[in-house]
C-alpha cells in the first residue's frame, strides 16, 4: 500500500482567519525589522503558513516573504540592517483564495520600469468578484503573478488608476472600492507614503495608533500595537481611508455616510482574536467571559466541574463558573508545542492526534459531572474525539455548552470554512448532535444573548444566520432558507 507522505491538514472544530496585517510609518529611518517582526509575531494567531513584509528604504520598497512561522521565517535573515527604513507593512497568512502556492504569500508589489518595487499591499479579507475582475484586467494586458489571489487584484486596480490622469493614491483607492466587493481590511506603502482602509461594511478588522508623536502604526489587533510599546487610538471606521506621509495624517471616506453599515464579523469575539485585544473598543476576553455567563442562565446544569477548551473555550468556562458557583478547573492540558500538521500515513494514527494537542488530568474527572465549554462547534470531529477521551477518563456526566450559536453556513468573507454539507449543525438538528457527541445535554448560545452580549446586531452573523452583509453572488440565496 503506498500512503501519502506530505503533511496533512487537520479538519477540526475550528475556523480560520485568512491572515492578519500590520504596518508602521515613521517621517525618519527607524528599525523597521524588529518592529514589524514584533508586530507580525503579535498577530502569529492569524495565520501560521506563511509571512511576509515590505520596507520602504531610500525612497524604494525591498519585500522578503517564505513560508513558515514569523520567528523561524525572521532568524533565516541573516542582514537585518538591510530591512532598515522609514515604513514597513507586514502579513501573516493563513490561506483561502488562491491555495498554498508560494505565488499567493504577501506582500504583493508593483515594480517600476526600473525593475524597482514603488507600491506594495497586504491584505486581509475577501473579495466576493475578484475572479471576474482579474479577467477584465487580464483582457486589458494586466499581468498577474498570484494564483487568483483577491489580493493581487486589489494591488492591479490601484495601479491602474494610478497610472489615470496621474492620481493620487487617496484617488486611486477610492475609485478600486468602487469596483470591488466583498471584505477587505488594505494597508498600502508607496512613495514615502502609508494609507490604510476598510470596506463599507468593517468586516475584517483594522486599527491605528501611535509610538510617538509622528510614527503611526496599523494593525489587525491592538496587541500588535502593544507589541511595540504603541497607543492605541481608535479602530478604523467602516469605509475610512487613513493616508500619512511626512507632512500630514489625512481621513476620508471612501462612499458617501449612507452607503456605509458597520457589521464586522462577530467571531472576531468569539474565537478569532486574541483575548487581550481590544476590537471595535470592546475587550474580546470580556466578551468571551460574558458568554460564559449568558450560557448558564440560558442552560443551566447541576455539575461537579467546569472545564474550557484552550484556549477560545477558557474565558467563557470561567465565566460559566463564575455565574454558576461551580468550580473551574484547568484540566485539559494542552501542548503548546504542537504544529498544525502531520506526516502521518493512517487515518486511524491521523485520529489521534486529538491525544496530542488535549489531554485530560484524570484523577480530576473520574466520576464528575463535567460541564465542558467550547468557543463553537464547526463538523463536530475533535468535539466527539474530546468526548470520548473524557468518557475513558471516567467522566460520570458530560455537558457540552458551544459558547456560539449553531453554525449552519460557511463564510465568503475572508474566513476558510467547510462547506455546508460538513457543517454539524446544518445537517443535523441539535438532537442528533447530542448523540453524535455522545453527551448527556447539548446547548448553543441563543442569538438573541450574543447579540445583548455584542450591544447590538451590526455585526455580520452570516455563519450563524446564513444571512451577510455582501453575498457571494446576485443569484445567493439566504442559506438559511435554503436548509429548509
């Protein structure tokens, strides 16, 4: 028998976020390599494939990008003098358009007749018309590099009407979200200057904040702005374009007020972002913590102990406990050390893995009631393998709480999601999700508490609601109406 020899991607219980990016601009040469490595490293969270970042040096942007993790990918950089500047964006890179081809890492870059590179973009998000929009260009003698990267296109816009009646930057930007759709959070370096902006909707995440009174920093999270010693102002408004250079720092809007509606992506809250972030102002570990409360007095359960799944799941099992008088304990041990992938040629040794990432205290579950809580339920895999695991370990009552509601939707906007057959939820009513889990109760956070939790409902909850904010396509249907 001949197995497959390559590391394999592991299906569990989680989403991804596509990527995560960061920038700094300074009027003066300052270590831009340490910055945005610390910056990058911030937001490792967000995407562990691959990394990149550009730097603006003596009026010209030198780019270095591999595969890899930012600290394995920095040490391999053997002359960091060399990445010294005045500005630099960076890019963590979890993959959805466009696949895992070396081709589609970030930053990408323009390059002048010179062969020298002028403006260079990271991205985070995803555009819904991308593939029709390259074609136009392609048609018009544009050259693409990418594998259908959303990215790229972004970049190839902007050089296009840069090069109409010699825009602006500012002009070339607005007249590119004119022409896209979809989510997009875009950090622009070119011609000794930065601009940073949001599509409409502020669905990916994006803020700003100072190191000193003139250097200016961006990023998808505040703790990549605490990475460096930075304050954190203000996150970007939906729409916003901000542009700094020497002189100034400038807001605009790229769309009129009325065309602008706030729904970023909820799950910013309840997994994606790291829980000492600050998000739209509002701390994700009191979010998350919160949630915890809601699910007890939404479904309350009599239980010997609450434990959360490292790390999403702990703030809302804290905050079960704290609501409930049960106690929590930290009893699943988790190994910090492990990678995303495998060499493993059976499905069966494949299965174990769970074993290697989660492992229980024993002696602290042999005939417990066990409240368990997790951030959500995605297909249910690694959910039913930590049941099992628990059970073995003697267990006496196992309770599942998923600190989400039902997911029954996938995601086009910039989130790497099964498809709807694979979704637990969408093929299956809460009922039959007990018993494929092997539980003794099953319950989802109501949408109406994430939503009094949140402070309102403009936020994108199209993975729970099959309901978004910019559709795939005109002909989409609400998902929801479609299970039925």
């Amino acid at each position: 028998m001949i197995y497959q020899l390559f590391p394999i991607k592991e299906k569990t219980d989680k989403f991804h976020d596509e990527c995560g990016i960061f920038g700094i601009y300074s009027p003066n040469k300052v270590d831009t390599f340490s910055l945005i490595q610390f910056g990058l490293f911030a937001l490792q969270h967000r995407g562990q494939e691959a990394c990149g970042f550009s730097v603006l040096r003596d009026g010209f942007i030198i780019s270095h990008k591999s595969e890899g993790l930012v600290l394995d990918f920095f040490r391999k950089i053997l002359n960091s003098e060399c990445y010294h500047g005045n500005a630099a964006i960076g890019h963590t890179r979890y993959s959805t358009e466009g696949g895992q081809s070396k081709k589609n890492i970030q930053p990408f870059f323009g390059e002048n007749i010179y062969g020298k590179s002028t403006i260079s973009i990271v991205h985070n998000g995803n555009l819904v018309n991308a593939q029709y929009i390259r074609k136009k260009l392609e048609s018009e003698g544009v050259h693409f590099i990418s594998e259908y990267s959303d990215s790229e296109v972004i970049l190839r816009l902007i050089q296009k009407y840069l090069l109409e009646s010699n825009s602006s930057l500012e002009k070339a930007i607005k007249k590119t979200t004119l022409d896209i759709k979809g989510a997009y959070s875009v950090i622009v370096l070119m011609d000794n200057k930065i601009a940073a902006f949001r599509d409409p909707n502020g669905i990916r995440p994006l803020c700003y904040g100072i190191l000193n009174e003139k250097t200016y920093i961006f990023s998808s999270e505040t703790c990549g702005i605490d990475s460096i010693g930075g304050i954190y102002i203000r996150d970007l408004f939906p729409g916003e374009i901000i542009l700094v250079d020497k002189k100034s720092i400038k807001f605009s809007m790229i769309r009129k007020k009325k065309y602008i509606k706030k729904r970023i992506c909820s799950f910013e809250y309840i997994y994606f972002s790291r829980p000492d972030s600050l998000i739209e102002n509002i701390n994700v570990y009191e979010i998350r913590e919160k949630s915890g409360e809601k699910l007890y007095e939404q479904h309350p359960v009599e239980a010997d102990v609450v434990i959360g799944v490292p790390d999403s799941g702990v703030p809302a099992a804290i905050g079960y406990s704290k609501a409930s008088g049960i106690p929590f304990k930290p009893i699943l041990v988790k190994n910090k050390y492990i990678g995303r992938s495998f060499i493993v040629p059976k499905q069966e040794m494949r299965e174990k893995m769970v074993n290697l990432k989660l492992n229980p205290i024993l002696y602290e579950i042999k005939e417990k009631r066990v409240v368990i809580i997790d951030d959500s339920i995605v297909r249910g895999t690694t959910s039913r393998r930590l049941v099992f695991i628990l059970r073995k370990a003697g267990a006496k009552e196992i309770h599942f709480r998923s600190a989400s509601p039902p997911i029954i939707a996938p995601c086009y906007l910039g989130i790497d999601t099964p498809s709807r057959k694979d979704l637990i939820s969408y093929t299956n009513i809460k009922e039959n999700i007990k018993k494929i889990l092997n539980v003794d109760s099953l319950e989802f956070l109501s949408m109406n508490n994430i939503i009094d939790i949140l402070g309102s409902n403009n936020y994108c909850f199209g993975c729970f609601t099959g309901i978004y904010p910019v559709y795939k396509n005109i002909n989409c249907t609400k998902i929801n109406h479609e299970k039925k």
